[in-house]
C-alpha cells in the first residue's frame, strides 16, 4: 500500500519547542532563535509559512530550486509546500520567526483582494528581503505586539487580530520592496513565467516533458523554453529535472516510502526508469542517495 508523503509539521519538527515558544493553537507559533532539525544539503517540505527575521550572521539556503545568501538583517519568507534546502550558515546566527499554518496564510492572501493575492505571489518568487538596520524595529514591534495578542488568552477575537496585524506587517515591510505598479502590472513575460511556475509546481511529479507545459500555455516548445531562460538564467527544462530530483530526494530522505514507491509517486513507469533519471542528474543511484 501507497504511504503519503510526510513533510515537516507545523507542530512537530517545523519548530523547537521550548518553553520561550508561544502560539494559538496550531495557526500561529513563536519561534526565538530558529534552528532547523534538518541537517546542510537535506531538502524537505513544510505545512506552513515562515517569516524569518535574520538579526545576525548568515545562511545559504534553496528555495523551490532557487539559492539565496542571506545576511542579516534581512527577512526571508517560504510559503506553504515550499521545498526548503539549508546550506552553510554562520556560527553566530540569529533569527526569530513567525510560523503561520496553511489555514492561516491562505486567509492572508487567497481572498477577493487582487493586490493581496498578488504579495502571494510575489513572496513566492522574491522570499528574500534586505533590510536596513532602521527597519529592524518594524519587525521587531510586530513580534511584539503579536506576543502581547497571544498572551492575551481571554481575547476571543486573537485570532483575528493576529491575522490583521500580520498582513499590515507584510504590507509594510514590501512596500518599498514590490511597489504596486509592480505588483499590478504583468508583462507577457512574467505571465508565461508565473504560469509556467504554477503548473510545474502542481504537476512535476506526473508531467516531466515540456511538451505538456508548452501545451498548456499554448505556446511552442521553443518560445518557452526561450522565455524561462531569459526570466531565470535556467531552462525550463532543468527546472522541471529539478523539481523531479529534489522532490526525490525528500521522499528518499524523510519518508520510509521504498524505492519503487517514490519511483510511481513520482510518475515513472517502472523504478528502474527512475534510478536511471535519478543517477544521470545526481551521478549516484537513489539507495546510494538514500545511505
């Protein structure tokens, strides 16, 4: 029997739970100085959001196959269902986070509001947000406050209050950042792009040829191909072998799932047509991978 894929819980692993830590319930957590329980170069997936105030040091980290190096201060935002990848940091490392479950986020953005939607957006291709020092208290302020709403138990309405107070945060922190001509206007470009993101985001586990994304934008092989390089510097085809491989190696590296398991989870027709896929890209076999 087919087991789910197992990714990092809100509650479980996203976080270190100490007793400095405070939340409602499961839709919002208050981390001080954050420390990831996967290790350098393990990739997994988690079942929130996380807004990450960097204060000190630094950290290489990939995000949905794209790499960041991040120093403080700075603010780095992965959505739901992000593949996350850490890599090297600095030893004097600092960080305080907000964790906001899927629930939560999608009561953000996913509503009637054309320009919250379009934050979502861009939080997914720009997570990474330089500060300046004079704009570390704007966060600051806001974990505050949103400690004070969490402390304040006999409030009904805390939820609700959280949830206002931090899309006024998000709001304030990338104003300066995605202006809203930006985040309003949508040349043919970016469009394909986004689109294209999209699909390979929902479907790169069954779909691995361009032919089936060049059809779905009813466009051709080529001016696809041609588009995302130009957007991203990567074809579209090394994003697609690259969300197949990285998704990969999480069910390799966090699930119990066999072999031949990840092989149908990830659309191939047999595991020997994916170890082959697999050592091609990554030049070791996936039990080599898994060790």
């Amino acid at each position: 029997m087919k087991k789910t894929v197992s990714t990092l819980k809100l509650k479980e692993a996203e976080v270190t739970q100490t007793l400095e830590n405070k939340g409602i319930d499961n839709d919002v957590i208050l981390v001080n100085d954050y420390h990831c329980p996967f290790g350098e170069g393990e990739p997994f997936k988690s079942d929130a959001t996380s807004a990450i105030l960097y204060e000190k040091g630094w950290v290489d980290v990939n995000i949905n196959m794209q790499h960041f190096h991040v120093e403080a201060p700075a603010l780095l935002v992965f959505l739901e269902d992000a593949i996350i990848e850490y890599g090297a940091q600095s030893d004097d490392l600092r960080s305080k986070v907000v964790v906001m479950s899927g629930q939560f986020t999608r009561s953000l953005f996913q509503n009637d509001n054309s320009l919250a939607q379009a934050l979502f957006v861009s939080f997914y291709h720009k997570p990474l947000i330089q500060l300046k020092e004079e704009v570390l208290f704007i966060f600051n302020r806001y974990y505050q406050m949103l400690e004070d709403i969490i402390d304040y138990r006999d409030n009904p309405y805390r939820l609700e209050t959280a949830r206002h107070l931090t899309l006024a945060m998000f709001y304030g922190f990338t104003y300066r950042n995605y202006p809203v001509q930006e985040l309003q206007r949508s040349s043919r470009q970016d469009e394909i792009v986004t689109r294209f993101m999209d699909l390979l985001r929902l479907h790169h586990k069954r779909e691995h040829e361009l032919q089936f994304y060049a059809d779905a934008l009813f466009i051709s092989i080529k001016h696809l191909s041609n588009t995302v390089k130009a957007a991203t510097g990567k074809t579209a085809a090394k994003w697609i072998e690259d969300y197949v491989i990285t998704e990969s190696k999480v069910l390799l590296r966090s699930t119990a799932m066999s072999v031949s398991q990840i092989s149908d989870e990830m659309g191939f027709a047999d595991q020997s047509l994916f170890g082959k896929y697999f050592k091609r890209v990554t030049g070791i076999s996936p039990k080599e991978y898994r060790k």
